[in-house]
C-alpha cells in the first residue's frame, strides 16, 4: 500500500532527516521524494510504502503529525489512491 507524505513549514535543518528516520524505524520505504525551499518556506512530497510496515495507516498519520508538531512544520499523510482521486484532470 502506497501513501503520499507531504511536508510544509519554515525552512530548517533535520527535517528530513527526522521525517526518513521516523519513517525507517517503522520500516516505511521512501518509493519516491521531491523537495524544495521557496523563499525560506520547506516543501517536500514523497510516496512511501507502507507494506512492511509496522504501524497501520492511521497510527502512521497520527504520529506524523505530532512529529510536525514538534518540528514546527505541518505534515500529512494521504492513501495514493485518495491522493490520485483528488488530482486527476
């Protein structure tokens, strides 16, 4: 099962750094990632795969959340296929 994660907030070290760390001891694979910063402003979307996971979709959100929180940036997490549905043409 795939997910799209995106980060959004204020431009700082660590942030994905935290958010691949978080990610690796769920055993969450990073498929896909893009990031940039505009104007100081942190932007980053990846797909990642929760297959192997060890925490189910809801927990993953939850706890990515309040990761944010705590980093100061907004993060959320979306089923790919809620995400497609949302951005087709």
């Amino acid at each position: 099962m795939n997910a799209i994660v995106t980060v959004v907030g204020n431009d700082k070290v660590g942030i994905i750094a935290k958010v691949s760390a978080f990610l690796a001891e769920r055993d969450i694979n990073i498929e896909d990632i893009s990031q940039t910063v505009l104007s100081g402003n942190f932007v980053m979307m990846m797909m990642v795969d929760l297959t192997a996971a060890t925490k189910n979709l809801s927990e993953v959100k939850a706890e990515l959340s309040a990761l944010g929180e705590s980093m100061g940036v907004s993060i959320s997490v979306m089923h790919e296929r809620v995400f497609s549905a949302m951005h087709r043409i």
